[in-house]
C-alpha cells in the first residue's frame, strides 16, 4: 500500500511539473513582431499622414518679413525676454470653436485644417498688409501617452508631427516581457467622439490602417499577457502553488512510509 501511495504521489508531482512547463512559458508566436513581415514586400505603405489641427491644439506661428517694422501689428507679443521665451506661452490656443485670435486679423479659423493649410491661410491673409511676408506653422502638443507593459510609460512629445504606433512603442523603450503584443489597444478621440481599435504586433494588417499613424493625444494601451497578470497577485503564480504542494507530498510520502 505504501509503495503504491508512494508511486502515485511521484506521479502526482511529475504532472504538475508539466502543467507548469506548459503553462508558464511564452510561445514563438506570442513573442514575435511581425511574424507575415513578408506580405510587406513592395507593399503600399499607409496613405501620406499629416495631423489636422484640433480644438485645444497649440499653434507656434512665426511671421517675418523684410520690413520688420511693418510686421510688428501682426506678432503676438508676451513681454518675456528672448532667452526665456517658451514655446508653449508663444503659442495661439485653437478654442473650441475651432480658431485662433490673431495680431491685425482677429479670429481665424484653423480647426479641420492641416499645418500646410493654415500656412497658405494666413499668408494670404496678411499678404494684404506685408509684403513678402514668410509664415510657418507648428503643433507644439502633439503628444501620444503610451502606457502599461512597455519599458518607459509616459507622455511623449512628437516634434515632427508624425509618429508611427511601432515609433511610439519604441520610444517607450519597447514592450516588457509581461506586455501582451496579440492586443494593442489605441483610444483616439474624433469630433468628441472616443474610438477604440486593437493592434496585434505580432501581424502586419495594421501597417495599412488609419491607426499606422498616430494622432496628437492617442493613448495607446500594452495589457499584460497571462504571465504579467499572475505576477500581480491576482491569477496564483504556478511554481508558488507547485512548491507548497511539493512540500505537502512530501511530507505525505514521509508518513506513508
């Protein structure tokens, strides 16, 4: 009898060896980017992306001209010194209803429209008051957030206003080993509207969609996969409840003997 109890408990410890083989170890195709990388081949990439200005945006417009004292009227003015100067004070709010208050013009209306656009906007406008008149314009809060199982979570500035989702992956310093690459999620907001879309890293389908390029204050979201739940707490950890059953049969062995 207590060679039997003592075979079965050997048994016993095997299988739960290996149900924790099985269930504690990431597949190839769980870890993989771009596993059908392939299909890109000479593939159209996603449609030219140049972000359109929102509500609540702000606007870095910079005007010069040959008569400097001509184009005075039309510069905004903050009272700061030039060294101390922050973009962000310098910049035009886009309010929401869409336009901006500008020197000599008043209110302009720049939301739906992109950087290039407000660019030929308002050199035609002062165009009638300056001549040769240069303008150039710029997003200066285009952020994405980037949060959950990724190295570096936070709020990244893009500067040039085009931001890829593996960019901002990157930039975030990559997914950790916990991060779950099948469900990416992106939460993006359009005309007050909030939409939700998930991504899987591990295909390529999503280099051709309307989430390829971020937009200016997309969230994107990395769950953590199985593994990175159990570390929490909330799942019990395998090789924890393997160790205290190890023990408990071992005991049990003992006694039988």
């Amino acid at each position: 009898m207590g060679y039997i109890c003592t075979q079965f408990m050997k048994h016993t410890i095997l299988l739960i060896v290996l149900s924790c083989c099985l269930f504690s170890c990431a597949t190839k195709k769980e870890i993989l980017y771009f596993q059908d990388a392939e299909k890109l081949n000479e593939q159209q990439t996603a449609q030219y992306f140049e972000p359109k200005i929102e509500p609540s945006d702000i606007l870095y417009i910079s005007v010069s001209a040959l008569d400097e004292e001509v184009l005075k009227p039309y510069q905004k003015v903050t009272g700061l010194q030039t060294e101390t100067r922050d973009e962000q004070l310098q910049g035009y709010l886009v309010n929401p209803k869409g336009s901006i208050q500008y020197p000599g013009l008043g209110a302009v209306n720049v939301v739906g429209k992109t950087r290039v656009e407000v660019i030929t906007l308002l050199t035609d406008k002062l165009s009638e008051f300056v001549k040769d008149i240069v303008v150039d314009v710029r997003i200066i809060n285009f952020k994405v957030t980037v949060l959950g199982e990724v190295a570096m979570p936070g709020v990244y500035t893009i500067k040039d206003e085009r931001v890829t989702i593996p960019q901002a992956i990157g930039l975030a310093g990559d997914f950790t080993a916990d991060g779950k690459r099948e469900t990416v999620t992106i939460i993006r907001e359009e005309n007050g509207v909030q939409k939700v879309t998930k991504v899987d890293f591990t295909k390529t389908d999503f280099f051709t969609s309307p989430y390829y390029f971020l937009k200016q204050n997309d969230i994107v979201y990395v769950e953590p996969s199985l593994k990175g739940v159990k570390k929490s707490g909330f799942i019990p950890d395998i090789p924890a409840v393997l160790s205290v059953v190890t023990i408990i049969l071992s005991a049990v062995i003992l006694i039988t003997r």
